[in-house]
C-alpha cells in the first residue's frame, strides 16, 4: 500500500482502524465475491481459484481507495445541500 494513504490523513482513520477494517472485510469480501460469482456461473468453477487476469490493485488497496472515494465524494454531496456553507 502506498505510504502516503497509510497516513490519517485521506481515511480520518488511524491505522490500528484502517488495519482492523482491511483484516476484518478481506475475508468476507472473498466470500460475497465467490458467491456472486457462482449464481453467475450457475454452479462451481471450472478452473481452479487464481487463474485469469490479476487485479491491478490488492484487496487491501481496493478497500482503501473505496474508503478514500466515499470519504471525497460524500463530503462534495454534502456541499451541494441546499444552505450548505463552504
């Protein structure tokens, strides 16, 4: 992960939550994802687990750049409130 989003600062989180939050949604991620994707296919793979294309980023940097954006893009929703002050 890069170091200058481990900093607070991007998050309002400090590490030790950051940690906590990427150690606790990494599994149930994995979980959420393969169930979708076996209703998809209708039943169980056809080729083992880790074959196809790689991620650009981990899960850990997916799940930082989610909270990253959410963080961002709700404080710009809130600015648009009507009677909102910048």
């Amino acid at each position: 992960m890069p170091e200058e989003l481990r900093r607070p600062e991007p998050t309002s989180m400090s590490r030790s939550q950051l940690g906590g939050l990427i150690t606790i949604s990494i599994p149930r991620r994995e979980e959420s994802r393969e169930q979708s994707r076996h209703a998809a296919r209708g039943g169980a793979r056809s080729v083992a687990p880790g074959t196809g294309r790689k991620p650009s980023l981990t899960p850990a940097e997916q799940i930082l750049v989610t909270i990253v954006y959410l963080r961002k893009h709700s404080l710009q929703e809130l600015g648009a409130l009507p009677g909102a002050r910048s």
